[in-house]
C-alpha cells in the first residue's frame, strides 16, 4: 500500500521487550500519505505494543524497551520523547481511550491541544472535532464519565485530532462498541 513517493512512516528491524520477554520481532513497514493500514491479529500478538513503540511508550528504560529504527518524515522518532512525537505529528488514540472522566467533552478536548505550537489554533480545531463529531458539541459541557462507550471513543479521537496529526494511529477503536455505534463512529 505504499506510495510512489517516500513513506511518511518507515519501520525497520523493530523488536520490542516487556523485560526479557521479546513482544514483537523485526517488525518492518512502510505506509504513505493517504494509506490505511490495518494490523490483524490475535490478543497478545503485539498490535498494542507496534502502536506503543512508535510513539515512544515503549522506550522507558529497562523493563520495557525497543530496538531498531521508526522514522517518520524522515526524522528519527525512536530517540524522541512521547511529547516530541506527537509535536512531529504521531498521535495515538490508546485502547481503553485514557480520558479525565471527571471533566466535561470540551475540556477532554481541549487537553488534546496542550503543547505550545497547538494552543493557538485550539479554538478552530475544536470547530473542526464538533463538525466531524456533531453530538459532542451538543453534549460540550457533560461530564464524560456520563457519556455511553461510543460517544467517549468520538470524545478519545476528537482529543488526538486536536494535536493537528500528520498520522493518527487507532488501537482498538470499535472494541466494546455496538454494531451502530460502530458505524456512526467510522
């Protein structure tokens, strides 16, 4: 599925580990601008820990660690911060969704756009969610404890298209979901 021109994400000889236990072996890939991808796989296959690595959650010193090379851009993502790969363009969208359940959809939102260059624009990019995702302006000022599974993924990937993504990487997005929601969703 790659494009004629260079991939916008290169993998090469990715291997990650949770201590000793070795989750995925030389993973190697290559997506464009404008490829869907799809990683397919059983429970425990190591969909979560690709999705990890590439935004830095897996390097974090000893017991959870990678090797090999992920570039995005062209630029080296596997020697950045979390934060520095998300401002290079990388946002993932993590299983469970990881939202404050005690604050209201706009300030779960508004979360998404805390990095210095995504403040200023905050304000049209949260237009921008409430016009993919209609029913979160209407529900702005819930609290999102109170929201059905569905309505908090829109809240979760509302909150990653506030970081302005060149790439947005989905772990999990239907799971939990009823078939319409599912729909509605996608």
């Amino acid at each position: 599925m790659t494009t004629a021109s260079a991939p916008l994400l290169r993998i090469a000889g990715l291997s990650a580990y949770y201590g000793e236990l070795r989750a995925i072996y030389d993973i190697a890939l290559e997506i464009g601008e404008g490829d869907i991808l799809a990683v397919i796989g059983a429970n425990g296959a190591g969909k979560s820990t690709l999705l990890k690595s590439v935004v830095g959650l897996m390097n974090r010193g000893q017991a959870a660690h990678i090797r090999g090379r992920i570039e995005f851009g062209g630029k080296r993502l596997d020697v950045l911060t979390t934060e520095q790969i998300v401002d290079a363009g990388v946002t993932l969208v993590p299983e469970g969704r990881r939202l404050f359940p005690r604050m209201t959809v706009e300030d779960n939102l508004r979360a998404g756009a805390f990095l210095p260059r995504l403040r200023a624009g905050a304000d049209r990019r949260l237009a921008e969610v409430f016009e993919l995702f209609p029913k979160l302006r209407d529900r702005r000022t819930q609290v999102v404890a109170q929201m059905s599974g569905g309505e908090q993924q829109m809240v979760a990937i509302g909150r990653a298209l506030m970081t302005s993504p060149d790439i947005l990487l989905l772990d999990e997005p239907s799971l939990g979901l009823s078939p319409i929601m599912c729909k509605e969703l996608f």
